[in-house]
C-alpha cells in the first residue's frame, strides 16, 4: 500500500516538474539573453569603468599619480603656479585595478571613470592610454610659458 | 531491385552475378542509405536538443550559425573532424581505438529491422525484436572498454556505472517489450505492426490494447531512458562527479563517435516503442484512402518517424528537468519498483488474453470492430 501511494506520489511530482518546463519551452519571448555584440547593456551609475582624464582641465598637479597604490599613472607637469599645465599624462591601464581613488582624489575632477567596459586589445602596447597629445602639448607648453591658468583660458 | 542489379551488371559485362553479391549489393545500398539518414538525424537532433535546451532554460540555443543557428551542427562536425585526436601514453590503444565503432555500430545495427513502411525495412527479420534488444545491449561492451582503456578513473568509474545500469535496466526493457508481444505472438516487428491496425490507426494500437500494456510502455520508456543513457539515468556521464564519464580522455571524432550513438540509441529506442505500443507507420484516419504504394511507403515513413521525434522530443523534455538520481535509488527504482511490476503487467496480460481471448479493450467495449 505504501508503494503504491509512493508510487502515485512520484507521478503527480514529475507531472508538476514537466508543467513547470513546458511552460517556458512554449513561451515565446521569453529569452532574457543579452545578444551581446548586437545589443549591449549600459553600465549602471558610478560603474568604475576605463579611466579618462580630460586633460585640457587638467592642471597637473600629480595628486592622481601619488594616491594610486600600483603606481600606474605616468604624469609630468611644466610650468608655475596657477599656470601649470601637464604636457605628459599616461595610464598603463594593463595595470590598473578600478580602485577610484585616483577619481576621488581629483581635485579638479577632470579624471573620471567612463562606463566603458571593453578593454581587450590585441597588443600590450594598445592599453598604454595617452591622454595628451604631441599638438595639446605643443599648445599647453605656449600657454604656461605666458602664465595664462587653466580656467582662464576657458573663457 | 534484384532485377535492376541483374540488368546492370550484364550491361557492364559481368555476366549474371551470384546470389551473395546480389544480397551483399542490397545490404550496401541499405546501409548506406540508413547512415545517411542517422548522420542527418543526429546533427539536427543535437541542434534541437540545444534549442529545446534554451527555450526551457530562458534564453536563445544556437543562433549564429546560418538561419535560426541551423547550420550550428555543421560547424560541430567539422570541428570535431579537424580536432587533434589524443590518446595518451597509458592508454591501452587497441582497445581504445575499438570501442567507439562498438558503441556506434551497436547502436546504428539496430535501425536495419526497423520497418519504415509496408514495403521499406533494410532486413526482414523474424526475430527484430530480440536482434534490436540485443545491440543495443552490445553497446555496454563498448562502454566497458572505453572506460577500462583510457587509463582513467573517471572513465573506469563511468564505464563501471554503465555497465552495472544498461545491464539492470535490460531486464526490465525485456519484460516490458513481452507484454505487448504476448498479444502479438510475434518478434517480427512487421508483424506487430500490422497486428494495429484495427481502429482508425489509433484505437488499434497496442498501447490502447488493454490497462497492463498501458502500464508496460511507461515502464518501457523509462527503462530505455537508463538504456540510453538519458537524463534522470545519466549516471555514467554525471558531468558534475565524473567529468565525461566513459569519454573523459577522448577527443576530435573519437568523441563525436559516442556522441553519435547516444543519439542513434535514442532513436532506435524510440522506434521499437512506436512499432510495438503506438501502431508503427500505421497512417492514422486516411489509410485506407490512399491507394498509390508509394505515397503510402512515404506518408508511412513520415508518421513513423513523427512518432519517434515526439518520443525525442519528451527525452529531451526530461534531460532539462528532472536531476539526476543517485546511483543506489537508480537500483532501487529497477530491481524493487519496475520490474516487480513488469512481471504484474506480464502474468496479467496473459490472463487477458487468456480471458478475452486476445481482444482489445475498445473492442470489448464495442467501439471498434
């Protein structure tokens, strides 16, 4: 008697098991894949993403480069005072480890975090990231020789 | 067919040929034409197992490769045919490179007694069924040697789980299988195809014929379900304890080999379930309609194979359901559960048919004639 009523038992289970499948086999649209490389996702807000400093707000004062503990970024400043300028600023993001507080730090909040996520290159040399150019630093050598600051010069 | 051979060969001069090399021509043709149709069936089988996969699992399956991904088999095949094919220093070779033709031939031998229609089946064997439940049992012989050669304890374990379970389960796919052949009173598989005919194709056929082959045909598939090594039974491939099981060490089309025989397996099950319980290539409604042979031969292939994919179909409803048992309630379910009742459905079949003197229920209950 106890057999047949294990028996019955397992039945009833198994049926209720298979409902529960079918009814998302038959479902239509039920997929909830993100189809990556055709549909992407956006990175939610304050998403650590790549590093990206925007060097013509940059004053180059190397705070970044002195809180971050792997020693990452490469920056080297010219001129005085309220007129310094960087004319180098690098990450070797290979090496970095998204710890924000390079961005924390920033006083000038000129280096943030994008919500870009895509960092495969094909060659090492691909994730040295410069940030000024040979022109940026031709130009930021000529307005820190006159002495002009940084947020004059935006006006 | 004999006689086009005959033809053909005086036309190339030579002469009238023997008796051997007539039937060996018409064994080639047929088995070239069944290995044809089992390596298209298997590439879309995968393709739909992991389309039915998806869909259960709430996302896409195969969708890159051509159309809806259907070309995704295409792209497995040939990169399983280009990949390196390893077999390590402590392997025993001879037999590692023996057993995935076992397992494949073991599974594949058995489509020949499968009657497709009236007129197409590759053999005509008086004893089909037996023939079938015999090579798929030939497979564990395969599995066996796959597990002991390839030096593995993986593969050892695995190999050690299928033999134990195919074996098991044997008994009780033979007791099942009795059931409906007590009413038949023939292995021809022919035969018991023909025996449904009564009732529009549906209430004729030996599922229908009376509450214990009812009972035997569940009994039959679950136990073919182990046989094939399916999921709940999958025991000997638990990927989560066993890596591959019995395949651990194989690679490149030594794999695909295997992979292929557990698909041939399911369809050869599935056919023997729908010749015996489910009227076989009987045409529901129309049968009697149609009067050209060769669209019968056809429309009869057709339904016989719809009824195999449906069975399929349910297989792999299972494989994405239920989890997989332990080895001792696999055991327990077939020595204390299935085949205490198979033997119940045996002796009480043949009371039925000793009472009712072989009518079905329907016709006991004055439905069908």
């Amino acid at each position: 008697m106890k057999a047949i009523k294990e028996i019955g038992w397992a039945i009833k289970t198994l049926i209720v098991g298979l409902l529960i499948t079918a009814k998302y086999w038959f479902k239509p649209g039920s997929e909830i894949t993100v189809q990556y490389p055709d549909e992407r996702l956006m990175s939610f807000p304050r998403f650590r993403g790549i590093l990206f400093n925007d060097v013509e707000r940059c004053t180059g004062c190397g705070i970044c480069k002195m809180t971050c503990p792997i020693d990452c970024i490469e920056i080297e400043s010219y001129g005085k005072g309220k007129a310094r300028r960087p004319i180098h600023y690098a990450i070797r993001i290979s090496e970095c480890m998204f710890c924000g507080l390079c961005v924390e730090a920033c006083p000038e909040e000129c280096l943030i975090h994008t919500d870009r996520y895509e960092g495969s290159v094909y060659e090492l040399k691909d994730l040295y990231y410069q940030f000024v150019s040979e022109e940026q630093k031709k130009r930021f050598m000529e307005l820190a020789e006159k002495g002009i600051p940084v947020k004059e010069e935006k006006k | 067919m004999e006689r086009l051979i005959v033809k053909l060969s005086v036309k190339l001069g030579f002469g009238s040929p023997p008796d051997w090399a007539i039937l060996l021509i018409i064994g080639l043709i047929a088995g070239i034409i069944l290995l044809v149709f089992i390596l298209l069936y298997e590439g879309l089988a995968t393709y739909i197992e992991r389309k039915v996969a998806g869909d259960i699992q709430v996302r896409y399956g195969p969708n890159r490769v051509g159309p809806y991904g259907i070309l995704q088999f295409v792209a497995d095949g040939l990169k399983l045919f280009f990949k390196e094919d390893i077999i390590h220093s402590q392997a025993d070779r001879l037999l590692f490179r023996l057993a995935p033709y076992i397992v494949f031939t073991g599974s594949f031998v058995g489509l020949a007694a499968i009657p497709f229609s009236v007129e197409w089946y590759a053999a005509k064997l008086n004893v089909g069924v037996l023939f079938i439940v015999a090579t798929t049992s030939l497979v564990v012989a395969g599995l066996a040697m796959a597990g002991w050669a390839q030096a593995n304890k993986w593969g050892l374990l695995g190999g050690m789980r299928s033999v134990a379970q195919i074996v098991s389960y044997e008994v009780t796919v033979g007791i099942a299988l009795l059931v409906p052949i007590i009413h038949i009173g023939s292995l021809d598989l022919q035969q018991a195809v023909l025996y449904q005919k009564k009732g529009w194709g549906i209430l004729g056929w030996n599922i229908f014929h009376d509450p214990f082959t009812f009972i035997a045909f569940f009994i039959y598939f679950i136990a073919a379900l182990a046989e094939c090594n399916r999921t709940p039974f999958d025991l000997p491939e638990g990927e989560s304890e066993l890596v591959a099981g019995y395949f651990t060490e194989y690679t490149g089309f030594r794999f695909a080999f295997f992979f292929m025989a557990e698909y041939g397996d399911m369809f050869v099950v599935s056919a023997l379930a729908s010749c015996l319980f489910l009227g076989g290539w009987h045409i529901p409604f129309i049968e009697e309609l149609i009067k050209i042979p060769v669209l019968k031969n056809i429309l009869g292939s057709i339904v016989l194979i719809a009824k195999v994919v449906v069975l399929i179909l349910i297989m792999m409803w299972f494989r994405w359901t239920y989890p997989r048992l332990r080895i001792d309630q696999l055991m327990a379910l077939n020595w204390k559960r299935l085949i205490p009742i198979g033997l119940l459905m045996l002796l009480c079949a043949s009371l039925w048919d000793l009472v009712f003197n072989g009518k079905r229920i329907f016709e006991l209950l004055g439905i069908i004639k």
